[in-house]
C-alpha cells in the first residue's frame, strides 16, 4: 500500500488495502488476470483498474520520452545528467 492511500485508522493491511506479491507485466501486455484478481479483492473495482491502467499509461509515455533523449542526446550524455541530478537531490537531502 503506498503511503497515504489507506485510512489512518487502519489496524491491519488487510482492511482497506489489496495485499498482493509483486507481478512483473508482460511488455506491452496488460496481464489481464491479475487485473481480475485485483477487481475482486478490492472496494472500488472500475476506479482501482482505471487508476492502474492510467499509471500502466504513464509508464509507457515515460519509456517513450527517456528513449528519445537517448536518441537525440545518447545513452551516456543521459546517464551522466540522471547522475548528476540524484547527486544533486541527495546532497539537499542531507543538508536538510
């Protein structure tokens, strides 16, 4: 369960979350039943699959974008920026 998704005066995974062992997707291939299992274990079915497959969407569009910058910057000059920015967003970290 991510942080902030459950209710606060939960006293067991089990009350508001769907507990379950990660599950690698298929490329490019929705594993349509685990969705099934998940709509069946959960309060809100249409909103928790529309929800999963909005994130599904977002991964995607996100490969799509990190291969064109490899395309046009390639995949060093990106790895050298990804490196740069964490040790950037780790160095703030550690001074707060």
């Amino acid at each position: 369960m991510a942080p902030g998704s459950g209710p606060g005066d939960a006293q067991e995974i089990y009350q508001e979350a769907c507990a379950s062992l990660a599950s690698p997707l298929q490329a490019r291939q929705t594993n349509e039943l685990l969705f099934r299992i998940i709509a069946l274990n959960v309060r809100s079915p249409e909103m928790k699959l529309g929800d999963m497959r909005a994130q599904l969407a977002a991964c995607k569009i996100g490969i799509e974008r990190v291969r064109e910058l490899v395309d046009k910057y390639s995949i060093g000059v990106l790895r050298a920026c990804m490196s740069q920015l964490l040790n950037f967003r780790n160095s703030r970290s550690a001074r707060q």
